[in-house]
C-alpha cells in the first residue's frame, strides 16, 4: 500500500524535495550556491594533491583518471587508474547526491582475502582504512557521514560471507568492493558474491573490482543492469620531490606497538610484524589502491555537484529548482528493476547456478546468516549467539579462550608512517580549509 511504500523509500533515504521544511538548508538557494562552490574546490583540492603526489599531470591521466570503457575506449590519450561505465558513475553520482540531500550516512564496504584485509600491514594503512581517513573529511564538509567497513578475512575468501547475505556484510550497502582474485580464482564465487550483495540489504550498492577483471563485471551488468566498476593501472608509487625511499627494501614499515600514555605496554608484543609474506602487498601499494577508490569517488563527485548546480538555476519544467528534484538523486525504482532481473535469471547459465546446481534458489534468494568468525558489521547482532535461547539463569555460551580487549581508544599514529617532511599529505590537505580571504570565519 501506500504507507508501505513510503516507509521504503523513507528508509532507503529518498524523499519529496516538498517534504523538506520552509527554512532548511536544502530550500535556501544562497546557502546552496555558497556550499556548492566550496565543494567544488575541496572536490579539485584533494584531486590536485593525489595529481601532486604521484607526479601525475592533467594530460597524462585526464578525466580524473577514470576511464568510461564505453566511450573513451582503450586509454591511448591518457593513462587511467579506475574503470566505470559512465551510467554507473552517474548512478554513484546520484547516491552521493541522496546522502547529501539528507545528510545521510554513505556505506562503503570491502570483502576479500587476506591482502585485502591488509596483513603485514597495520589496520590503518589497509586501502579501505587509507580511504576512510582522507574521504572522511571531505564526506564530513559536505554533510554526510563515510562508513568504510574492511571485512576481508585471511585465507577465506567471499563465498561462505556472501551466502549470510546482509547479516554479515549488512544490510547498509552503498558501494561495495570484491577484492579476493587470490584466494577465489574461479569466477564462480565472485558472482555469488555479486548477486548476493545485489539482492540483499535495504539499496542495491554500485559493486566494484579490485583484482578479479571486468568479465564478470560485465556479466552481471549485461544481465541485471547492475552499476559496475573496476581499479587499473597496477600499483603506484609515490613520486616523493625532497625524499628519497627504496620501496622495494621499505615494502612495509607496520610495526607491532608504538609507545602511548593511555595505555601500557604489556612487554606481550613480538619481536617482528606477522604476515608480511611475499604475496601480501605492503603499505605503499595499499596507499594507490585507496587512491584510485578516492579518484572514482572524486570524479562521481564532480558530476554529481555540477548537475546540482545545473538543475538549481534551470526552471522547474526542466527538472530545476531549489530544493534538488527527487528525479536527479532517487534509484529506489532503478535498484528494483536490477533486483527483479536477478529474481528471474537463468540460474543454471550462471556462475552461481554452476557451483548451487544442487540448490539454485541460493541465487535468486536474498540470504541472511550468522557466524563467529570476524569481522562482520555488527558484531553483536550477527554472531550465532546472538541466536542462542539463554539458559534459565539467563547464561549464554562465550568464545573459549577469549581475552579482554586492551584497549578501545584509536590506535595512535605510528611515528614511521608518517608523510614524509616537505611532501605532499592529501589526508591533511582534505581536512583543511581555504585560506580565509577577509572577516572573521565563523
């Protein structure tokens, strides 16, 4: 019915432009021209520093350094980093779009092995983490709140994650990323994967590759409609001007405990950092991985801010107007119609009917599960536990041999993995501000 259908789209965080109230900021033409010139700039400042530290120009890696595959064709005006069709970057522009509009939060999570996951390196210097840490500002400036979420797991893979659906990965999914080429290299896995994060959860999520290459990327678009993307280019390395460092002797630079006055140091710690295995990539090429997820993210900005500022200005029977018109920034209806595409394959012409011929309906069926093994989303809700009917005494069973956690604060900077002096630092370029040009900032 009706209330239903609005309780959907409420929760998928698409309303009317007329349900916002006289006097918000979304119905403030002025504050919107201010705030869309200034994300803008920030948008261009972040892009110029990634430009900066990899000594890159703008006719060397046009377009933001994302290729459209359909109309740029193969790169030979220009180097690349990233593949999106551009239909997908429009879609990743237009849920950028929805999130902004109502200052919502934008869910990006990994799943994959344990190159993904990050081993040999600290958490933080994982790609999702390095991510995080330079685009949570910029997602911050412009009213939304970034979740990045690194659940890949070590020796693994995707598969047995992908079949709990959303209870694992969550049911919150807006950009989600398949990195484990290494442990699953069948294609099999990797559309069950796909399917699964398409199918289940409250949004369908623009899915991209880290590894795995376009063919099946290209299948499931071809079948569903479903946004897809892809990394390129191999890994990068910093282009240092006043620095010099031997990457192929400095491959990672993790190290098990930094000195910090919170909390004290156990003398538990081992002499040398675990992981750090010849297959396993070190914190510099996690650095350019991250990087080419911010450029995509970057360049789906751009489209998304220059429609808004189109539309602002152009007369309602064109779309325009303040607020936004919900035509320019809801999917709901679109995510439906790649859901009922996948409800009705044919299952046995897919990777999944291939490895579930004894059980097909696994691929049209949006899956739920729990587990223990970590990490999962929410941990609390999602492991068998939370599932288990409490004794009388209201006793529920724990992990054997678990410990209590030292601490729960962030992990502290590691003095080593700093940006070098006299280097270019986009993390801190994207949490600064214009410099001020008269008056007081306010």
């Amino acid at each position: 019915d009706d209330a239903s259908k609005y309780d959907d789209a409420a929760r998928a965080g698409e309303i009317d432009a007329a349900d916002f109230p006289e006097g918000s900021w979304q119905t403030d033409a002025a504050y919107v021209a201010s705030f869309l010139a200034q994300a803008k700039a920030l948008v261009r400042r972040v892009r110029t520093s990634i430009y900066d530290e990899y000594g890159w120009t703008e006719e060397e890696y046009p377009n933001g350094a994302v290729l459209h595959p359909e109309s740029d064709g193969p790169p030979t005006g220009g180097k690349s980093v990233a593949w999106m069709y551009e239909e997908s970057v429009r879609a990743l522009s237009r849920k950028l779009l929805r999130a902004m509009m109502t200052n919502d939060h934008f869910y990006v999570t990994l799943g994959g092995h344990s190159a993904a996951a990050g081993h040999g390196n600290n958490f933080l210097q994982s790609y999702m983490m390095e991510f995080q840490r330079v685009m949570e500002p910029v997602f911050d400036r412009l009213g939304m709140v970034l979740v990045s979420s690194n659940l890949a797991q070590g020796g693994m893979g995707t598969l047995q994650l992908a079949l709990a659906g959303s209870g694992i990965y969550g049911a919150k999914r807006d950009f989600m990323i398949w990195d484990s080429s290494m442990t699953e290299k069948d294609t099999k896995p990797q559309d069950v994967f796909l399917r699964q994060m398409l199918l289940s959860g409250e949004t369908v999520p623009v899915l991209f590759d880290m590894g795995g290459g376009r063919g099946m990327m290209d299948k499931i678009r071809t079948e569903s409609g479903a946004h897809v993307g892809g990394a390129g280019g191999g890994g990068l390395l910093p282009r240092y001007r006043n620095t010099t460092v031997n990457f192929s002797e400095k491959k990672y630079n993790a190290a098990c405990w930094t000195e910090r006055t919170d909390v004290p140091d156990r003398d538990v710690q081992y002499p040398t950092y675990g992981g750090q295995k010849s297959w396993h990539p070190g914190n510099y090429i996690h650095q350019s991985s991250a990087r080419k997820i911010t450029l995509v993210f970057l360049r789906a900005l751009d489209e998304a801010l220059a429609l808004w500022e189109e539309k602002a200005t152009a007369p309602e029977d064109e779309g325009g107007g303040i607020p936004l018109d919900a035509r320019h920034w809801h999917l709901r209806e679109e995510d439906e119609e790649i859901r009922k595409a996948l409800r009705s394959a044919d299952v046995d012409a897919t990777g999944c009917g291939a490895l579930f011929d004894f059980l097909p309906r696994l691929c049209t069926t949006p899956m739920r599960g729990a587990g223990e093994w970590t990490p999962r989303r929410d941990p609390d809700r999602s492991s068998i536990r939370s599932l288990a009917k409490p004794a009388e005494d209201g006793y529920v069973p724990g992990i054997l041999g678990s410990h209590e956690q030292l601490y729960v604060t962030r992990d502290v900077s590691q003095p080593q993995q700093r940006v070098p002096m006299g280097e270019v630092d986009v993390a801190m370029v994207a949490r600064s501000l214009p410099p001020m040009t008269s008056g007081r900032r306010k």
